[in-house]
C-alpha cells in the first residue's frame, strides 16, 4: 500500500470522513486517483468554494476576448450596485455611512475586495445579512439569483470597494454579471465555453435525476454524536431540477472534471494544442492581486495572511518552500492546489470544513 492510502485510510479510521478521494496530477495530463471508504471515485460533489476559480476563469476568458474589462464598473450590468453606501466603520450601524468614493469594479470581486462580504465579528451587518438571508454559510443559497441580489443592493458595503478584503459574496455577484453579459443563466454558459472544452461532463450546478444515486450525502462533526448527517445522498437542493437561477451558487463536480480543470491551470492555460486562457489570465489569476494594507487581521479567520496573497479565485503562497502553489478549498471538506511545477492534488470529502477536515489536508499538502 501507497503512504497516500495509508494516510487515507487512516483518516477513515479516526472517523475524519466516511470517504475520502485524491486526485493526483501535472500538466501532462495524467491522473491517478485513490480513494477510501464509501466515497466513490466517481461521486459527484458539492464543491462549494472550488466554484470560485471556475468562475474566474470564465470571466478571464470573456476578458482576453474583450467582450469584459477589469476595470469596468459592474453597474453597467448591474444597476443595482450603482451608488453604493459604504458603514463609516466595519462595526457601524447600518445608517452610519458615507458615500463610496468610487464604483466597484470587475477586479474588485475577483479579488473579494468589493466591500461585501462575510463578516468575521458580531455588528448590525451581520444581523441585516442573516435577516434577508444574505449570509453565507454551508448551507445551499435561498435565494433565486435576482432576489439575493436586491437583497444585498440594500444593504451598505462594509469598506470601500478596493480598500478591504472580505469574503465570498463578490463571486455570487461575479456569477450574475457574468449571466447579465452573455445574455442567459451562468450554468449555460459554464456548460458551453467551460465544461464542455474541458470535457467536465459531470458539473454543473445541480446533479442530473439520473445521477443522483452518484451524490453522496453530506456530514458535520459533533462532539457529542461524532458525524452526523446534515444533507441527504441522492436528494435534496442538488438535484435537479434547481428550484431557481443558481448563476450566483456553487458547482457540484467530481475528481476526474476538477482534475480536468486543474490540469488546464497546471498548463498556464492550455488545452493540448489550442489556448484556453492566455499567459497573461493565466498569470494574473495566480499570482497575487491583494495589496499589503488590504491584508488586515480581520478581513478573514486568524493568520489567513501569513506568507500568503491571493489572486483571482485562488489563494497564493507567496513566502516558504511552496511559494507559487495556488488553489482554494470548499466548505464541505473539498481541496485542491497547483505547484510550481505543474504538478496537483484535488481532495474531495464531504464533510464540513473544521478541525479534522484540516487535519486531512496537512497531512496531504
């Protein structure tokens, strides 16, 4: 046996995941995949988080074809976000603000340096967030696209949009625009200019009926309960169909597609012979983009900074031995980063991100 499969297989005994799959990789294209306990190497996932990148790219691709600008201010597609409020202090009440000094722009939700996004200390915007049901969490959206974008437009922007870094919610909104400008659902769109190039033919944003005996349920650690169950195998929001536009949620996909994926970045942007993003969206999106004085404490859980930056969807090692790895994790125990040398590891569990989970991944990176 691999140590890989030992590692494995000792997660699975200590109980860190009833299943775990690795996907190993570089940019040649070959892939080896290990797995352990009864998460099937061809399960279909919800990779939450992972999303990001894919969207990232997509918008890249629209960017190298000059149809988006990364400078562009998003309220040409979205109106909704034009003349944004921004709280005097992260802390304010929600009527204590000033006016944005500018608009936010394509850049600034690739770099979650929008102004929206998660909070990380108890204030009034987390309270309005969780009441219009605005706040992200592991739980699937519950809000429709267009309805979970009126709601947010009502609430003021927590920094000004390019001085502050906060998490997840510039993707959703990244998601819609990037709907808005192609003119139909971010999921058609995916499935035509990324999936389909890539041969990811088992992601998208809902899992088929017919696949959905391919969709294993999903768990949560519990002091007292060890594992337990938080969403079904083979129901639920994930499969189809979606009970409304999901252009701002989150992909479930499976080893061989992230792989797929990932092997495409591990080629700074090839696909066999033909370009599918160029060397310079390439590089942008994992090379480091978040300036010093917007990495503070409290834009994200303790040391998220240290030695690292991040890009456009990905985070960055920027310091130590693994300087140049990029990637990003999922909230449900999902993981992947690129090195250097072209080489990857996709991760895939589906257990909620805590202690143990992060356990599994050092011990894989």
């Amino acid at each position: 046996m691999t140590e890989l499969q030992n590692t494995l297989d000792g997660h699975i005994a200590r109980g860190t995941a009833p299943g775990i799959v690795v996907a190993d990789g570089d940019r040649s294209g070959s892939i080896a995949i290990t797995s352990s306990g009864d998460l099937s190497p061809d399960a279909i996932v919800r990779i939450q988080s992972m999303t990001k990148p894919v969207v990232a790219v997509a918008a890249l691709r629209l960017v190298q074809d000059g149809r988006l600008d990364l400078d562009a201010a998003v309220h040409d597609w979205l109106p909704e976000l034009r003349d944004r409020r921004v709280l005097r202090t992260p802390g304010s009440p929600l009527d204590d603000v000033v006016a944005a000094e500018g608009p936010i722009t394509v850049r600034h939700l690739l770099t979650n340096t929008s102004g929206y996004g998660m909070t990380t200390t108890p204030c009034p915007l987390h309270d309005a967030m969780v009441a219009n049901r605005t706040e992200a969490g592991q739980e699937a959206v519950e809000l429709g696209a267009q309805d979970w974008l009126d709601a947010l437009a009502t609430l003021p922007l927590m920094c000004e949009p390019g001085h502050g870094w906060r998490y997840h919610h510039s993707f959703g909104i990244l998601g819609i625009l990037l709907s808005r400008l192609v003119g139909r659902p971010l999921e058609e769109h995916l499935a035509v200019d990324v999936f389909e190039p890539l041969g990811m033919i088992d992601t998208g944003f809902t899992v088929p009926a017919e696949k959905a005996h391919r969709l294993p349920a999903a768990y949560r650690h519990d002091d007292e309960q060890g594992l337990i169950e938080i969403e079904p195998a083979g129901a639920g929001f994930y499969v189809a169909p979606a009970p409304f536009d999901l252009s701002h949620a989150e992909l479930v996909s499976t080893a061989a597609d992230y792989s797929a994926f990932a092997t495409m970045l591990a080629n700074s942007g090839r696909v066999g012979d033909d370009t599918f993003l160029s060397d310079d969206m390439a590089a942008l999106l994992r090379s480091d983009q978040v300036p010093a004085s917007v990495k503070t404490p409290d834009s994200f859980f303790p040391g998220f900074w240290d030695g690292m930056g991040w890009g456009f969807g990905v985070i960055v090692h920027t310091e130590g031995p693994r300087r140049g790895r990029y990637g990003w994790s999922g909230g449900l125990g999902t993981d992947f980063y690129v090195d250097a040398n072209g080489s990857f590891r996709v991760v895939l569990t589906q257990v909620e991100m805590g202690a143990q989970v992060m356990g599994l991944f050092a011990d894989l990176s």
